[in-house]
C-alpha cells in the first residue's frame, strides 16, 4: 500500500511542475509580446489623410521593388487630392480621378 501511494505522489508532483513551468513560459510569452508591441507603436508613425488633403504618391516602380529607369528618377509623384476614406485620389492638374490606394504609400504635401 505504501507504495502505491509513493508512485501516485511521484506521478502528482511532476504534473504540477510541468503545470507551472507552463504558466511561467506563458508569462514571459505575454512580457515579450508586451516588449515587442512597445517597441512597434515607438516606430511607427500613424497618417491619417481628411478629404481634401493634399499628398504624395510614391511612383509605380517602387511601390512593385521593380529597378527604375535610373537611380535619379524621382520617387514620389504629382499634387494629389484625397478624395474618400479609401484614399481615392484626384490629380490637382488635371482633376482625374485614379485609383484607391493604400495610405502608407502616401505622404503629406506641402506647399
């Protein structure tokens, strides 16, 4: 009988071991997720564009990573004018209307 209840205790014990090793490596798991969401919201710059703003777009060729015509074509294009929340854009030349965009390949316009 005395046994029994020996391999029972050794069966019990590494159990609530493993249980806390698990809870302390989800703890560290929630601190470095926690470091590394800090660390994120440090470096990143949120835009958000009104309508009527007027920005930059960045040219084709880099949006793709494709090799441009040559190193000193410019990287930006035209005085464009956001239109809608999906950063529909007007050309302030022509006033044509191009083709939604995503915003982080805009940047504010200054004139």
């Amino acid at each position: 009988m005395g046994y029994e209840v020996m391999l029972r205790l050794a069966l019990v014990v590494p159990r609530s071991l493993g249980q806390k090793k698990r809870v302390e490596a989800e703890r560290r798991k929630a601190l470095y997720h926690k470091t590394v969401v800090r660390a994120y919201n440090r470096t990143v710059k949120p835009q958000a564009f009104k309508q009527g703003d007027l920005v930059l777009k960045v040219v084709e060729h880099v949006r793709r990573q494709v090799l441009g015509p040559s190193k000193f074509v410019l990287q930006w294009e035209g005085r464009l004018q956001s239109k809608k929340f999906y950063y529909h854009l007007v050309s302030v030349i022509e006033g044509t209307l191009m083709d939604p965009i995503n915003g982080k390949w805009l940047k504010p316009y200054y004139c």
